[in-house]
C-alpha cells in the first residue's frame, strides 16, 4: 500500500489540520452535533491510520492543543471531558490490530527500556483505583477515565517510538510542534486586552494557568535547543521570532510555578550549549531589561505572592513572610496527604479518590501510595537515564538541538510538578510523552547500528560522539 505521506505533502495536509480543528469547533453548537462530528472525524481518522500511521501522528502533533473537548461528565469538583485526540489514540490502536492481521507489516510494541516500569505504573494504578472504587472512596466514571488518560499517554509514546525513527521523519515532527507553539504563543497574546486570562486554544470558560506555562516550557525549552544547534541562520531567526513569542506569553500566563520552570530550563540550557559565552551575554541582557519591559500585572503577580491580605482565611507563615491563599493552601494539603496516607499506604486510595491536591507528585503519593510514587519516579529516572545516553551521541544537529532542548524541558517540568498537576495536564503530558518517543526511538536505533547503508537523510545519528 502506497504510503499517504508520499501522495499528500505536509505543506498540503497541514494547513487542512489546522482547519479542521478550527472547523470543527465551529461545528460545536449542541451535544448532538458534537457526538456526530466526532463519530465522523474518528472513522475517517481510523483510514488515514490504516493507511499510514506516521501520517495519523503528524495530524496528532496539531490536535494536541489545537483540537476542542467536550464536558462529558461531572463528579464533584472534576469535570470528565473528552478531546478529538481522546478517541484518536484507541483509533490509532484498533487501526494497528487491524493492519497487523492484513498485512503483517508492523509491530504493535518495540522493546525499550522504559516498557518495564511502564507496565509496573499501569498495573498499580488500576489495581488501586480498582481497590478505590470497591472501597467507594473513587468514583467510576471518573477513576475509569481518568486512569485511562494516564495509560493513553503511554500509548502515544509507544506508538511513537514505533514509527519515527529517523531524522527526516524527526525533523518533520519537530517542524510541526514549533508551529503549534507559534500557534498557541499568537493564540494566548490575541487575547491581551481582552478581559480573558492568557489561555492555550479550546480551555473554556476557566482556564488553569499551569496548562498554558507548562505547554510553553516544555516545547520553548525544545524550540531553544534547535535554534542553539540549528546550521541554518534563516531557521534561527524564525525560530528567535518563536521564542519572543512564547516568552511574552509565559509572562502574561500569570503562573509562577511556569516562571519557576522557565528559570531552571535557562540554566540547564546555559550548561549544555555549545556556546556559552553568546548564551550568556543574551541571558545578561534580558535580566537587565526585564524590570524595563515586565508588565505591571506581572509584577503585582509576584508582590501578590507575599502581600496578599485574605481577612479571615488562613494564611501560612514562613520565616516571618505571610504567604498568599494558594501557596498556602498547597503546604497545609500537604500536612493534610501526611496525616491520611497511612490509611492506605502502599496503594492509595485511587485516582481521584482523595481531595483535589496541586502537585504531581504529592497527588500520586497519596492517590496511589508508596507502590505507586516509586513506580512513578521509576518512570521518570529512566526517561532521564535515556535523555542522557541521547545527549552523548553524535546527532544531526537539529536533532542535537531537540534531544537538548528535550532534556531541559524534563528538568523544568520536575520543577513545574512541585505546584502542578504536571503529568495529568493532557496539553503538557502528550507532548513530553511524544518528545520521550522521538528521542528513544532514534536512540534505539541507533545503539542498535541499523541505520547501516541507509542514506545520510534517513541514518538517526551521525556518528558516536568522542
């Protein structure tokens, strides 16, 4: 079967992407019609996937934060929505199944070493949402879609690492995801002076400050990484134009826990560039004019920090400074996590079966225990274990750039995680999923010497470094 990516460019098929995300929340008036457009949009989604599956992923690349949700459900303070690439990712599964009994060409699962602790992850947090939902401390509904979002993303990075391995193939998904910042950056300035917090596209009526932060930290950290490695001056420009963008937005995303994430990507950046010395005269300059050009509701978004005065509710005070509502809300939900996880130690109570909490890993300690944190920080050591087997390869440079840029953004949303539901925020959680799969594929393929004899275009790296 002819591969579609040879027959429909991406200049052609990524504007209608765009377009059709756009359409079809155009095409969002009532339930009905939003069910329907859904139904549509999947079955023909379930073709291109059959027919392709790296096609199926660049289209993904632009539904991650351009594509609208619907409001399925309520339970509590929750609410249970359903995005396109919800029902995209269990396509792109069902279309494997089917392309696999056909033409037996692909494998559903490449061995790597993140799959252990991956399938450890998922298997306690159903076993303890199970136990959550026959104690009755979770609700169905909500346990079962929310741990099926969490075992979705694994999903995607699996897919990813099946399919793109090599640098044309990187490279186009890298082009694509610049482009979607860009697209978020212009989205979340477009709405200054309009009454509306700085929002990423299709958030609703209340959108949460962390979404948009954590999006432009993780994929401008990217974005700097390929404009530090890129050979291509033209690309630097564009991409400095990107970057300008995406820090004006972080700004006026009004959230510290972003800021804070912004920062520690600067100093990983600064110590794995190349170039050190250019890196530090622009880092010089933007600290010396940042009092000049900081917007004046940035800084009272600082001040309110320490200033707040809340009357009756209670206020945190450290070293003599009186802390604002939501930071001290976060410290005493913390004392509140140390008092009742020893209800259920080892296995928590279950995804959401304990009260809303502001903080990755302190959500996981408590919803799914002891078992559950280590198994998830498993995860995450050996995502940074494989960054940084990436980082000591020779690659193309841009790819260099992305791999750098990658491993920057890893560390910032560590920092983003301390005050964020940083891995359960869809717009943040797929792309740092879809980025692990780029970077683990081309690695694999690499340490596995099968680029042999492939054309300098399609070989993943270069070289060893020396």
């Amino acid at each position: 079967m002819r591969a579609l990516d040879e027959r429909f460019p991406v200049m052609v098929w990524a504007p209608i992407a765009v377009l059709g995300c756009l359409a079809l929340a155009y095409l969002v008036v009532d339930k009905e019609i939003r069910f329907v457009t859904f139904a549509i949009l999947t079955v023909l989604f379930f073709l291109v996937c059959f027919s392709n599956i790296k096609i199926s992923l660049q289209l993904l690349v632009f539904s991650m934060l351009l594509s609208p949700e619907l409001i399925v459900g309520q339970t509590g303070s929750r609410e249970i929505t359903l995005r396109f690439e919800d029902a995209l990712l269990p396509t792109m599964i069902a279309a494997w199944f089917f392309r696999m009994a056909i033409f037996k060409d692909i494998g559903f699962l490449m061995s790597n070493p993140l799959n252990r602790p991956i399938i450890v992850f998922s298997f306690i947090i159903v076993v303890s949402t199970a136990l959550g939902v026959w104690r009755r401390d979770v609700d169905p509904v909500a346990g079962f879609f929310f741990t099926l979002k969490l075992i979705e993303y694994f999903c995607l990075f699996a897919m990813v690492v099946n399919h793109v391995q090599t640098v044309r193939e990187t490279n186009t998904m890298i082009t694509l995801m610049l482009i979607v910042f860009a697209i978020v950056a212009l989205y979340a300035l477009a709405q200054v002076g309009t009454g509306h917090r700085a929002s990423a596209p299709f958030e609703g009526a209340e959108p949460e400050r962390n979404t948009l932060s954590g999006y432009l930290v993780l994929v401008g950290s990217v974005a700097a990484g390929v404009f530090l490695y890129t050979k291509s001056n033209r690309e630097r420009i564009v991409l400095g134009a990107f970057l300008a963008l995406g820090f004006v937005a972080m700004l006026l995303s009004f959230s510290r826990s972003g800021w804070i994430a912004s920062l520690v990507s600067v100093v990983v950046l600064f110590f794995l560039a190349k170039t050190k010395s250019g890196f530090l005269i622009v880092a010089c300059l933007l600290v010396a004019f940042l009092p000049l050009i900081t917007p004046k509701e940035v800084k009272e978004r600082v001040e309110f920090t320490y200033t707040q005065q809340a009357g009756d509710q209670e206020q945190v005070t450290i070293f003599g400074i009186r802390l604002d509502t939501s930071t001290s809300a976060r410290i005493r939900d913390a004392a509140y996590v140390m008092n009742d996880f020893q209800r259920h130690m080892f296995l928590g109570f279950g995804m959401t079966g304990f009260r809303f909490l502001d903080g990755q890993f302190i959500r996981y300690f408590i919803e799914f225990g002891v078992l559950g944190l280590v198994a998830f920080l498993w995860v995450l050591a050996g995502v940074h274990r494989l960054l940084r087997r990436a980082l000591h390869i020779e690659l193309e440079p841009r790819i260099q750039g992305m791999v750098v840029g990658f491993y920057a953004g890893f560390w910032a949303l560590m920092a983003h995680a301390l005050t964020a539901n940083t891995f359960v925020i869809v717009r943040i959680a797929e792309p740092f999923w879809f980025l692990a799969g780029l970077t683990v594929g081309l690695l694999l393929k690499h340490e596995q010497g099968l680029d042999n004899g492939m054309d300098a275009d399609e070989m993943p790296a270069l070289a060893p470094s020396t």
